[in-house]
C-alpha cells in the first residue's frame, strides 16, 4: 500500500477514537473509567495478536517494565484516561481541536525549551492561535466545557509526550504493543475513582465503542501511523494532524447528529492557520 493511502487511514483511524468516545460517553452508554481500560486492554490484546502473526518475539513480561517503557505507557494512560473524561463534556469536534492544537503546542514548547528560540512568523503564528481560542473561549452559549476542554489539554500533552519520549524507538511496532499492555497495570488508579466520583455504568453498546476504539482506532491506528512516518517529513506529519480536527467536525456532524457552529469555524481557521505558520517556520529553519 502506498504511504498517502496508509496516513489517510491513520488520520481517519485517530478522528474514530473522537467519534467511538463521543458515542459512547456523550450518550452515557459507559462510564469514562471503564472506556479507558476496556480501551486499553483490548488495544494490548489487539496488537498482541498482531505480534505473534508477524512472527515479532515480545520480550518476558518481566524484562518489559524497564523505566523507559514506564514512563511511556504511563503517559499513553494519562492520554486515554483525559481523553475519555473530557469527552464526557465536550462535542466530537471540539475534543478533536483542543487534543490536536495541544499536542502541537507541546511538541513546539518542547523544541523552543531546547534552545530554539521563536522568530517573528512563529511569534504571530502562536499569537493567532492563542487568540482564536480566546474567542472561543469567551463566556457564550458556542463556547466549550472550561472543566472538559482543560482535560483535553492535559490529553493531548500526554500524546505529546508518549510521542516525544518514544521518538528514538527503534522498534515501533514491539514498542506500541509492550506500551499498551504495560498502561493496562496504570488502570488500578481508576479504582478510587468508581467509588467516590464515576460508578460503574456499560452497556453493551457502549463496551463495543470502547472495543472498537482500542482495537481499530487506536491500536491498529497507531501502528500504520508508525510505520508511515518515518516515510514523511517532520512538517508534513506535523500539518497532517492538523486535517483530524476538520475530519472529526465531519463525522461528528454526520454520526453524532452535532452542529458546527460559527465560533467553531472561526476560532478553529485561527488556531490551526497559526499552528502552520509556527511548524512551517520551524521546519525552514531545521533544514
């Protein structure tokens, strides 16, 4: 398959992880406890599987919790746990924008820590993306949950930082398996939670959407988008993801019966408009 075919699948797979949470939760057909481990688990079966089909040896269960390997399922349940709480609140596109812009925020506050410092494009880029959320932001019947758009963030920096942490990874695919499993042992945190905060609630329809998403969208997602990158360039995979907020706006428009407001609209050409400028100028001067 060729690559442009393998990142359109990947870009769909991650705006169905928006959708399948949204379905679920939206409708309360699940706790959000429950999405995240059924989530997880059934993405450490998935890609297990996958493993032992391609004939990839996975080491001993004992010789995988190496602290590297813990700290980067630890940030893959940080994801999937905000995630899951966020969309409790938030509408599918919504969620989409907020996880996406996070993670690019987080990976260029993460180069600029390292000495790279902004120039005038990037500074006008980050200044119209702050003011699009803003006004987004602002008091409004349009504008988001506040609790559920700063879990989102919280979400899309632990992408940022399970894609930063795994970015010398010399086996993605053993990597992403060893990683899903490992964040299955992180969901004892979530025992508290059932008793003093979430109670226990699944449907069977809302279980399926949590299969679904751990299975397909996220662990089969992952992979190809794994195995695609090394095939595009740093800006090229940086502006792609930029494309799963409109595709998340489309299906939730479609699947979840939601409106696409105007402030949406507005607010969302504004902060993915100063995202590119920012990735683009960061790109020229890396070359």
């Amino acid at each position: 398959m060729n690559t442009a075919f393998l990142t359109a699948l990947a870009l769909i797979a991650f705006a169905g992880n928006s959708i399948l949470c949204r379905l679920a939760l939206g409708h309360e057909l699940i706790d959000a406890n429950s999405f995240t481990l059924i989530r997880l688990l059934s993405g450490a079966i998935t890609l297990l599987f996958l493993l032992s089909l391609s004939g990839t040896p996975i080491k001993h269960f004992k010789h995988l919790i190496t602290p590297a390997r813990f700290t980067q399922a630890g940030y893959l349940f940080i994801y999937a746990a905000f995630f899951s709480y966020a969309y409790v609140q938030l509408d599918t596109a919504s969620g989409a924008l907020l996880l996406f812009s996070s993670v690019q925020f987080t990976m260029l506050a993460s180069q600029f820590w390292q000495g790279n410092k902004p120039n005038t494009q990037e500074l006008c880029g980050l200044l119209l993306a702050i003011l699009g959320f803003i006004y987004w932001m602002l008091p409004s019947s349009e504008s988001p949950s506040m609790w559920g758009a700063v879990l989102m963030i919280i979400a899309g920096m632990a992408w940022a930082a399970y894609t930063l942490a795994g970015k010398h990874v010399t086996n993605a695919k053993a990597a992403t398996a060893e990683n899903f499993t490992i964040s299955v042992l992180f969901c004892v945190l979530l025992i508290p939670i059932y008793f003093f905060y979430v109670p226990f609630k699944a449907t069977q329809t809302g279980i399926f959407y949590a299969v679904m998403s751990g299975s397909l969208t996220s662990a089969i997602g992952y992979w190809i988008w794994y195995s695609v990158l090394p095939k595009l360039t740093v800006s090229s995979a940086a502006v792609l993801q930029l494309l799963v907020p409109v595709l998340a706006a489309i299906a939730g428009f479609f699947w979840a019966k939601e409106i696409i407001t105007a402030s949406f609209i507005a607010a969302s050409i504004m902060i993915l408009t100063g995202i590119y400028l920012v990735i683009k100028s960061t790109t020229k001067k890396n070359q």
